[in-house]
C-alpha cells in the first residue's frame, strides 16, 4: 500500500486492490447495472417493500457484492460515502412539518445519513461495523482514505460503499452531477504491477471510478 506525506509534505499516491464490484449508474431516463449488481425486481419484496429507490439500490449492491463473494462478505467493516445522504426523505419531512403533519417513523428513521448501508448490512447478515462519511466533493476521496486506513490498521479487506442520487428539484442548483450512482466494492491492500484508475475530487468522479471498474480496472489510486 502506499505511504501517506512525509514530514517534507510530499505527497504519495494511495493504492488499493478492487476485488469485485457491483454498482448501478443512471442518467436521465436510463440505469445501467454493472459488476455484480442486482436487479431491483430480484431483491426480497418482504425486507425491501418500504425501502426507496436510494435504500434498494444500496441493498442491490451490497446484495449482489455479497452473492459474486465466494464466501459471501461475512462480518466484512463497510465505509459509507455519500455526499447528500437520503436529502429526498430529509426534504419530504420539512414539507410534512410545513403542512403540519405528523412525522412517519419510518421515514424518519430512514433520514439517517447512513439508513439506506444499515437496512443492507441487515439484509445480508453482516454484523460488522460501518463508517458513514461526506466531504462535499471530496465525498469519494474520503472514503477511499477512511478505507485504506482501516486496511492500514490490519483489515484484510473493507467494503466501500458509494451512494448519491440526483438532488430534488428544490436543491437542483446545487446538483452539478445531475446523475445516480450507486456502487459496492471490496477493496484490499494494493499490490504492484497492476492497472489503476485515479480518482480525483469533483461531482463526476464516483461515476468515472464506476466505469473503469466496468471496464476491467482492478486498482483505484489517488493523492492524499
């Protein structure tokens, strides 16, 4: 694995091995489904019939992620990244409250940061701990830094869960990306010798990281 900056400041360049994947990218009227990921209509109606689109795509990951694992994930540590987190329940409460309504607790309990990784983590049985983090536009990038520290802590592997969708029409000015997606990977130590995909900040970089794993790249790299 690379090395963090040296006391000079010099910067080094973060590696980690991308075992599988599974992600889901939609744009406009058409979703694509990529590496392991599940169909909607395949996942269990009985654990997934209150869950929204945010909440079912992560569980379509993970979900598929665990079944293309030999193994399954086991108690594998997930890391969360999302940079707006579930903003259309967060939205449709305050519009509740304007209106005087009550608050649904199961809305309420899915307006969580990290709802939608902890009704997957459920699903497939996974009792190991999880990590949500945002950073604007670093969002994805301090993800793969929380990832490769708690490799660097002595996991033998981690799964980084991504998940953004497109912002309601009420935040639509701060949406540059204008796009969903949705990815699972199980990431460990990086080795050499190997192609990489540099991720870098930016609305668009979890959806050019996405299509490389599409395109067979197994290493992601980035300066820390």
């Amino acid at each position: 694995m690379g090395q963090p900056a040296d006391a000079t400041g010099d910067h080094s360049t973060m590696q980690l091995d991308v075992v599988k994947f599974a992600g889901i990218l939609g744009q406009d009227e058409d979703t694509r489904l990529l590496g392991d990921a599940l169909p909607l209509d395949q996942l269990p109606r009985r654990s997934t019939r209150r869950l929204t689109r945010l909440e079912r795509g992560v569980v379509a990951c993970l979900m598929g992620l665990d079944q293309a694992c030999p193994n399954g994930l086991g108690d594998t540590t997930c890391v969360l990244a999302s940079r707006y987190g579930p903003m259309n329940h967060s939205l449709s409460l305050l519009d509740g409250l304007l209106e005087g309504d009550l608050l649904s607790p199961t809305a309420f309990s899915l307006s969580v940061h990290n709802a939608a990784l902890g009704a997957a983590s459920q699903i497939i049985s996974n009792h190991g701990g999880h990590t949500a983090v945002s950073a604007g536009e670093e969002t994805l990038l301090a993800g793969l830094n929380e990832c490769w520290s708690r490799l660097s802590d002595g996991l033998e592997q981690i799964v980084l869960v991504y998940s953004d969708l497109r912002l309601p029409d009420a935040y639509g000015a701060f949406d540059s990306a204008q796009l969903d997606v949705q990815f699972a990977c199980l990431l460990r130590p990086g080795s050499d010798n190997r192609t990489s995909v540099t991720a870098h900040p930016g609305g668009n970089a979890s959806r050019s990281l996405l299509e490389a794993f599409a395109d067979g790249v197994k290493q992601v790299e980035w300066a820390l």
